[in-house]
C-alpha cells in the first residue's frame, strides 16, 4: 500500500456450509488437542482453523510449541487411538528449526520442534493466529494474516479482510508480536507470490524402526547447515 492510499477493508459474510465446516474441523482438532493436553504437551492450532476463515481446503495442523521428546509425542497419540500414516522430518529453510510432523490423514498433522524455536519463528504461529485448547473449547476466532497478506479480523457474521503491507506496525501490536517478526513473513509471502512455493530444504520420511531425534543425529553429521541451526543460542 503506498503513502497517502487508504486501506480496502472488505467484508466476508459466511455462508451455512462455511460454518459448518468451520465446526467439524473444530471437532476433529479438539479431539487431537485434547489427547495431547493429557498428556501436558499444551498443543495449539494455528492458520485459517483459528481464525476461522476455512474453506475445503484448509488443513489442519495441531501444533507443540515446545521442544519435546518425539517419544512422548508418539506415545500420547497412540494412547489417545491415532496411527500416522506418515513420520516426517522437516526443515523449511537452512535457517528453520527442523521440526516432526505425524500425519494422522493426508491434510490433519501434529508437529513439534526438534529444538528450540527462535522468537521470530515462534511469533510465526501468532502472526497467522493461533489458540489454545481452552480458546479453541470456548469457540474462540483469533485474528491473524493469511497467505496473501491480508489480516483476517473475525466477526459474527464471518470477518473484515484488509492489506498488511503499509500497516505492518499496526499489525504487530493487535497480534502482540514483534515488527521484526511481520516484516520477516511479509518478505517470505512477498516471495511465494512472486517465484512461487520453493520446495523444503529438508523432507524426510522415517521408517518404522526410526525415531526423530536419531535420524536427526545423522543428518547433522553431514549437513552442514543443519548443523550451524542445531547450535543457534537459544536466547535468539
């Protein structure tokens, strides 16, 4: 948005079958959310489920914050009935905490840092939206910004959209993050929009003998830089 030009706010009233399936994915990531809390991991959901702009092709990904053992996570899913189809390690970028993903159907996962994220990529999930398992029992939207930069502000009829860019401080303080972490995710979608989806710097599916945490070990063995993001301080 240039100097001078007003923000185009615009209203999306949802439709019935909006809202429906808005509840049904609710349902299901409660479920998860739940089996998790039981066991103290404090998951939360993040992205169009929380901010409640769905549509039939959302995903939903129910995420650990906190670095955890990747044996605890595994133990507390299949205690609660899942079986994932699939393991897999990734790592976005270079500079990306590695993180594990159990995809319980192809468009539900569960994912959890390998190490300890960095402000900027733990403010990524707030950037976006995100609650907790009370917020999500309570029926909570949270505000956030989708993929095409615009701020998502639910309402009771569905939300107000309007553009980040040109009011990312004003962005930073309804969402309680950093600038620097709405001026890191305006660049990073900026570039999608323009070169398209990149693929993952590393995409690695574990056998069924394999855990997280080794299989880690080995890559960062020869891997570089991986091995330069597994010692990033912590304080960082």
């Amino acid at each position: 948005m240039r100097s001078g030009q007003k923000a185009e706010f615009r209203e999306v009233v949802y439709e019935r079958g909006r809202w429906e399936l808005l509840e049904r994915m609710r349902g299901k990531a409660l479920g998860i959310m739940r089996a998790l809390q039981s066991s103290n991991l404090a998951p939360v959901i993040y992205g169009s489920i929380a901010r409640g702009d769905v549509d039939k092709d959302s995903d939903l990904d129910v995420f650990i914050p906190n670095p955890i053992s990747s044996t605890e996570v595994e133990l507390a899913v299949e205690m609660a009935g899942f079986r994932p189809l699939r393991r897999v390690l990734v790592q976005a970028t270079p500079s990306y905490a590695p993180k594990g993903y159990l995809f319980l159907e192809e468009d539900v996962s569960i994912s959890f840092p390998l190490v300890k994220l960095r402000t900027v990529e733990r403010e990524f999930y707030k950037f976006a939206g995100e609650l907790d398992l009370s917020g999500a029992s309570e029926g909570i939207r949270r505000a956030g910004v989708n993929k095409q930069l615009l701020l998502i502000e639910p309402k009771e009829f569905g939300h107000v959209e309007s553009p980040v860019v040109g009011r990312e401080s004003y962005v930073a303080g309804l969402l309680g993050i950093s600038l620097r972490t709405v001026m890191d995710r305006v660049r990073a979608l900026d570039k999608r929009s323009r070169v398209g989806r990149t693929g993952l710097f590393i995409e690695r599916d574990l056998g069924p003998e394999e855990n997280f945490e080794s299989v880690l070990a080995k890559m960062e063995a020869g891997n570089p830089a991986l091995r330069r993001r597994l010692r990033v301080p912590r304080s960082i």
